[in-house]
C-alpha cells in the first residue's frame, strides 16, 4: 500500500475490516483497557491489512501526550550505543512509548537542533549522549532543556538523570590483570579526557599502575582527540621505543583496529610477543583469533537503568535532585594475553640474535 493510501485509512476503517467496535480499536492500539484475544488478534490482522498508520499529532491534541521519547547519540553505527539503543527501546516500547533515534557526529550544533525538534514534536523526554562536556549553564543547551533528561555517560550541569559507564574500576582492574602477568610496559589507547569516558580510563590506567608498583610512562599513553583519528601510527611509535610495549589496553573498536594492524606490520604476534585488551559488548569481538580479552559494557544492566529513570519522571514518582546510577566494567578474560618474555629471562640460557624465545634452562641439568 502506498504511503498516500496508508494515510487515508482511519480509525473507522480498520474497525470495519476487524469487526470490532472503534471503542475497541481504540484500547487495542493504545494498549489500554481489556479487549479479548480474538478481538486483539482481529484488529491487528485489520491494521496490517489496510496499512492504518495512527495519527500521532491527532493523540497528541486528544491526550495531551506524545508517548515518544528521543534517544540522542554520536554515531548509531557505535556497536555499544546501537546494543543500548535497542536494549532501551525494548523496555520503553513495554511500557507504552517509542523512541526518536538521532545521530550527531559530535556536532553541537546539530545537538542544539535536534533538542529544538525533539520539544517542537511535544516528545516527553530525552536520553542522550552529549559530544561536549564542560559548558556553562547560560550556554549548554541540556542545561536550558525543559524535558526529562537522562545523560549516558557524561558530565553535563544540568538538571538531567545520569547513567554511567565506571570505566575508572574497569581499566584498573585490565592492568592490574596484566601487572599479575608480569608486564611493566602497557600502553593506553583511550578517547579525549575532554570527555568523561577518557578521564576515567586514564584515572583506571594511573590507578593500577600505581597498585602494581609500575612507574607512569606518558610515552605509553595515547587519548586521541577525535574519534576517526587512527591508532597506527601511535602503535608503530611506541613499537620503535627503546622499550616498547609488552601488553597494549585498547578502548574502543577504531583504536584497537589501528593498533592492530601496526602490529601485524611489525610481524608480532598476540599473545606471544605483544598481549591485547579491548573494550566492548559481548559479541563485537566473537569472530577474532586468539579470543580477545576484553572490558565488557553491562548494556542490559545501562539500559534497565536508563529506561528506569526515564519512566520514572514522565510517571511523576520522582522529584528533585538528579539521580546518578553507575555500572560496572567485567573483565572478560581470552586467549590475547600472557605473561611477557622479558618476565621470564631470570633462569633462560644466554639471548641470542632469535626472535624466538629462548628454551628455560631444564632444573635438572
């Protein structure tokens, strides 16, 4: 059915096609009141049938609600954010409403357009992901927002909810993991720290760092400025060191793919000669050899929050201050980490010009 046809089916029309009454339509399509599972089943074959799309603005004018929410972010092409995106919508959609789904790309000027849209369509709220942290009150357009707001992961002085990622605990305890291998040269690939998620991985990296007794070397540590910036040539970099990285923590798909193939370049091998950590959602990293070690997102946990929050000021139960709920990082352990070869020098024969490693001298000789 066309588009201009799907437009002139009413409420009248898929009544007559199911045989229920419009009063039962009605409940059917707002998913209010009891209808019977035959009527239910009847009005729904109905809309399939004659492609009835409900008018939005008409509901809206009738009850004074949109039932949508937006859901802003940088990039839906971000495997984390598009698994939170639908975990979320998941449980927004069982209690009634729809989501708005828009991408930025770290403008903000496109953020201040899309929160201008998203109050001009009457939407009830919005959960989002800033690009820039650090604005004032007079000029950052969340903090002048009028919805109910839940920010995913960054700090913004507004009067919005807040669910957290606790990158801070997370990478702490991926170098505490590698310091108990035996390295002492990791390096960090993490976002800006001009973002809260970059701030807290460089807190996590310094903090285990500090436990394992290891000395902060800055030439290790890479936070890139801009998303589709790669890690390679940094890689390669830190590979020319006069003591280059045995381990290599990798906080985020672009940066682990960039290190990666300046790895492979320099002929290394994972776990053997360099062991690697990444961040991510349980399936991004399925398909790689050896499995790789990574920092998981609790998505479903973020999500149920998320949407908890949300639900919870467009019922009016809740009031006052923000509320902030933080999840935690696990540490999912692979195959793409091993104790490094210079930890294990203490009872080998003599070096030679072999890249390979060198044979433990045998106990019982």
């Amino acid at each position: 059915m066309s588009t201009e046809t799907a437009k002139s089916v009413s409420l009248r029309d898929v009544a007559a096609a199911s045989g229920a009454s419009i009063a039962s339509v009605s409940r059917v399509l707002n998913n209010s009141g009891y209808v019977s599972a035959d009527v239910r089943r009847r009005v729904e074959r109905a809309v399939e049938a004659t492609g009835y799309v409900p008018n939005f603005n008409a509901r809206h004018l009738k009850t004074g609600r949109s039932k949508a929410v937006g859901f802003m972010v940088s990039n839906m092409a971000n495997p984390f954010l598009s698994a939170f995106f639908a975990a979320v919508e998941i449980r927004m959609q069982a209690a009634g409403f729809s989501l708005l789904v828009a991408s930025t790309y770290d403008q903000p000027a496109r953020e201040k357009e899309l929160l201008t849209l998203f109050e001009n369509r009457r939407l009830e709220g919005i959960i989002a992901s800033p690009s820039v942290e650090g604005l004032s009150r007079e000029v950052d357009p969340f903090a002048r927002c009028k919805l109910p707001l839940v920010i995913v992961d960054r700090e913004v002085d507004c009067d919005g909810d807040a669910v957290y990622q606790d990158h801070r605990q997370g990478v702490a305890q991926a170098v505490d993991y590698l310091v108990s291998l035996g390295h002492r040269r990791i390096a960090l690939f993490g976002p800006s720290v001009a973002i809260r998620p970059g701030r807290e991985k460089l807190l996590g990296y310094q903090d285990g760092l500090a436990r394992g007794g290891v000395a902060f070397d800055e030439a290790l540590v890479c936070m890139l400025s801009s998303a589709v910036q790669s890690s390679e040539a940094q890689m390669a970099r830190m590979l020319e060191l006069a003591s280059p990285p045995t381990a290599v923590i990798a906080l985020g798909t672009r940066l682990l793919s960039g290190a990666l193939r300046s790895v492979r370049a320099g002929g290394l091998r994972i776990p053997q000669d360099l062991s690697v950590v990444g961040i991510g959602t349980d399936d991004a990293f399925a398909l790689m050899h050896p499995a790789l070690t990574t920092l998981r997102f609790n998505i479903e946990e973020a999500a149920q929050a998320a949407a908890h929050l949300m639900l919870e000021r467009l019922g009016g139960k809740t009031a006052g201050a923000p509320r902030k709920v933080t999840i935690g990082l696990d540490l999912v352990l692979g195959a793409s980490c091993m104790p490094p070869k210079t930890a294990a020098r203490v009872e080998e024969v003599p070096a030679t010009p072999s890249r390979s490693r060198p044979r433990p001298r045998s106990s019982a000789l």
